[in-house]
C-alpha cells in the first residue's frame, strides 16, 4: 500500500490498470487503498493553452467541458477560437467512471463522465472548481471573464456549474445539451445575484430543443440575462458552429 501511495505521488496515474491490475487485488481491501484511488479518479488532468501574442493580462478564460465519455481533440480543435476572443483556452478532462466494457484490443475501457450517476454531480462540480483554481493560479485570469463553453453531457453539467457557483464563472456556453430544470431552478436566486449570463446553443430538430426553448423562458422570467441560439439540424453540429458559440461566449462576456 505504501509502494503504490508512492508510486501515485511520482506521477503514475493509470487509474484504470490500477483497478484492474491482478497483481493489486490482495491490497484492495487494504485502509487507505480507497482513498488513494478515489483521489486519484477525480484525476487532475485539465489541458491549457495560452496563444501567442497574447497581450499582457488579466486575460479571459474559456473552459471547454467534454460530451461523455471525453474528446482529447477539444482543446486542439478550439486553438483558433481562443487566439481570435484573445482568451486563455482550458480543457479539464471530467472525473473517470470505470466501465465493464472491453476494447476489441481484450482491454478495459474507462470513461470520463462529469457524472458518476444519475444524482451523483458533485465529484465534477468539485473538478471544475479544482481546475478554475489550478489555471488561475498558473495563469493571468481575470474572474469576472470566466466562460464555460460545454457539449453534449458538459453542456447540461456546466450550466448546473454555473448556476451552482462552483467557481468565479461569469456565463456559460451550453451546446446540444439537455436542460435541466429541476436542478437548474434550485440555483435561480444566487445565480442572479451573481450577474451570471447564460446561452444556450442548439439545433432545432435535435432532441430536447423545446426543454431549451422552455429553459431560456424560465431563466430570463427570473431575471437572469439568456438567450438561446438556434440552428437548422439535429445532433449533429453544423460547419459554422465555432462561429455561433464565440458570438455566444462574446454576448455572455458583456457584448451584444
């Protein structure tokens, strides 16, 4: 127990091969084995990237939150994107669900959910603010330009986020991405408070359109600023989706 605490603290971080490792099993049921393990599927993984030129701070941040089961690309798909708003671009990867699934190589596969369970949000309500805090210390951040852009799965979840206060975010980015109402109206009051500024992104014919159309309503009659972006389609985002959410992220930062 004690060899693979130290193995964790000198960067091994195979949170799967570590769960399913035979050569383990006999120290599973060791005090502290949950711990370590446990600490290390909330992972600390957020990838970020800083465009050259970039002018002398405090800049903005744009956290891009992952669909299910992660997208490694996200942050190498948005590196214009971020040039063009002159922003900070963040990428935290969401907390590991260890799945029973195989590969068609024979292996397990992991994936990365924001959600552990159907009610279980808080594992990634803490990673968010975990990663806002790590780039903000490492980086010249302005807290009151903080923008979650989420698809799919980390569209819902970041707009729970958001709401939720987990972290200094001005707004959020929500894209084809299921609203959730009940949770949602819980964090109304504070939200508002707080100024916080939503938009959501999202096609017509793809599921859920009437649950956004229905949320917008519901956020701007509590006096929150929000707006919903449609486009012409379903699941399946259009060419000029980069265009529709950077004059989202524009209109939540303050813009018109």
């Amino acid at each position: 127990m004690a060899a693979l605490k130290r193995s964790i603290e000198l960067g091994f971080r195979d949170y799967g091969h570590i769960i399913h490792d035979e050569d383990l099993k006999n120290i599973r049921e060791e005090p502290g084995y949950r711990a370590a393990v446990g600490a290390l599927q909330m992972n600390d993984v957020v990838a970020v990237h800083v465009p050259e030129g970039l002018p002398e701070g405090p800049h903005p941040l744009i956290v891009l939150l992952h669909p299910d089961n992660g997208n490694e690309r996200i942050l190498e798909d948005w590196k214009d994107a971020a040039k063009e708003l002159g922003a900070v671009l963040a990428a935290p990867r969401g907390p590991i669900t260890p799945v029973l699934e195989r590969t068609p190589e024979g292996l397990r596969r992991d994936r990365y959910r924001w959600r552990r369970a159907t009610d279980d949000y808080e594992p990634g309500f803490t990673k968010i603010r975990a990663s806002l805090e790590k780039v903000e210390k490492e980086q010249e951040i302005d807290p009151a330009r903080v923008v979650l852009v989420g698809f799919g799965e980390g569209g819902m979840f970041g707009s729970l986020a958001a709401l939720s206060g987990a972290g200094s975010v001005r707004g959020v980015v929500s894209v084809n991405a299921y609203w959730n109402k009940w949770r949602a109206k819980a964090y109304f009051a504070k939200a508002k408070e707080r100024g916080l500024r939503v938009c959501l992104v999202h096609g017509k014919d793809a599921p859920h359109f009437g649950n956004a159309k229905a949320g917008v309503e519901a956020l701007t009659g509590a006096g929150i600023p929000a707006k919903l972006v449609e486009y012409d389609g379903g699941k399946e985002l259009p060419p000029n989706i980069q265009d529709l959410v950077k004059d989202a992220i524009r209109w939540v930062l303050g813009g018109e």
